[in-house]
C-alpha cells in the first residue's frame, strides 16, 4: 500500500495547490462561462490527449450544465475527414492543417467561446486551433500545467504554445514530467493532472451555476435519466441548442 498512500498523498497536495492558487482565475473563468451562456453561446471544450477527460467531465453530464459542446480528434476520422491510416500516423496530433477541418467539421456560432486543454500545450493542431479561436475573435480558456507548459518544446512551425494565445490560463498544478510516484528502481509512474483538472471542471460548473444565479437567472442544469420527468427536462433545455451542442 505504500506506493497508493504516496500517490494519494501527492494528488492531496496538488488539490491543495489548485485550491490555494487557482481561485481568483477560476471565479474569472467561470464568468466568462456565464456571460458567453447569458448571449446564447456554447462553451466549446477541445482536449487533446488526457485533456480529453476534462471535456468529457463538462459536456452533457447529469448534474451539470448544458450549454457545452466537446471537439474531438476522433470526430474526423468517424465522419471520414481523415483516413484510418492518416489517424494512425505518429504526427497526426501535430497536423496544422486538420485545425480547419475540426472546426469546419461542428456548427461554431459567433456566441460561442473556448475551453482547450492540454499539459504540454505544444502539439501542432490545438496550437493551430487556438491561434484560429482568437483570429475569429473569440473568448480563450487554456487548461494545463504550467510546469510542463514551460518545460516543452513547441510542435508548431510558429515555435508558440498553446498558453501564448490564451485570454485566461487554469494551472492543473501537475509536475513536469507528470508523474509522482517512485519505485525503488528509481522509476516514476502515476499522474495527477487528470485528477486535478477534473476536480477543476467541477469547480467550474459550480461557480459558473452560482455565477449566473446570483444575476437571477435560471440555469439549465442537466438530469440523470433515472430521474423521473429527465428526459422531457434535458429535451427542453438542450433544443434550444439543436445543431450545436450535438454537431
């Protein structure tokens, strides 16, 4: 048990750290949420990697809000954009060009604003897609380490990461290389960036909720399906997005 004790011990601390030095971004997060939802706009969720657990933890889930819509790399291999044999490719995530084609791919209202998550903030395509997001004037949320952000080499031809384009950064406080456990051969294994930013999207979801019903607004919060009437709620509240939560 000593190697789950440390691991448990080690993602406390990093919560710890998360809570002690992330607030005051993520109340700002969280209002730029509530505006971006208060003008009928979606808060697009980009996680590349890992960072996909954080977009999975916000996009369509019981007990959260509605107004979330996820992009995904896999989308373009499912709807036939790319080949099999493209996506298999060890560079795939370092593609500029496939920055169009996801955001070709989903219907982006002029309303809308960004969440993109990645630790090393580096790799080809979310960089190229954060650099379109502020071209098209948008509203700008990056999600990562910043130990790692720092530590690693940009993938994109312009040398920028993905941090230099963002409007707010949300630290995961995640160690660079993430991983927080060590074996007596000296070797590293387990990571807490996932664990961190997942608490993160909660504590998103939260303050934007309080957020916006401090303005004395309803919000459109999601059902369980096992809860009776849900699915007539969650109808409700998710057509008036239809088209574009589920694009």
């Amino acid at each position: 048990m000593a190697e789950a004790k440390e691991f448990f011990s080690a993602a406390k601390h990093a919560l710890e750290e998360v809570k002690n030095t992330q607030r005051e971004p993520i109340y700002q997060a969280a209002k730029m949420m509530g505006d971006c939802m208060l003008e009928n706009g979606l808060v697009q969720l980009f996680g590349l990697g890992h960072g996909l657990a954080f977009s999975m933890e916000l996009g369509y889930r019981a007990g959260g809000l509605m107004p979330f819509h996820q992009i995904k790399m896999e989308d373009l291999l499912l709807r036939g954009v790319v080949s099999p044999e493209e996506a298999n490719q060890p560079d795939f995530n370092d593609r500029t060009d496939l920055a169009d084609k996801l955001w070709d791919m989903y219907n982006i209202d002029d309303h809308d604003m960004f969440i993109l998550i990645s630790n090393p903030a580096n790799n080809g395509v979310i960089v190229e897609f954060a650099k379109k997001v502020k071209e098209m004037g948008r509203k700008l949320i990056v999600v990562t380490s910043k130990a790692e952000a720092e530590a690693s080499v940009s993938r994109h031809p312009s040398g920028k990461k993905l941090t230099d384009y963002a409007d707010l950064i949300l630290d995961n406080c995640a160690p660079s290389p993430d991983m927080v456990v060590s074996l007596k051969n000296g070797q590293k294994i387990n990571q807490v960036s996932t664990v961190t930013g997942n608490v993160i999207a909660q504590m998103l979801c939260a303050e934007t909720y309080h957020y916006l019903t401090g303005l004395g607004h309803d919000c459109p919060v999601l059902l369980s399906a096992n809860v009776k009437g849900a699915d007539v709620h969650n109808r409700e509240i998710s057509d008036v997005y239809l088209g574009r939560w589920n694009s």
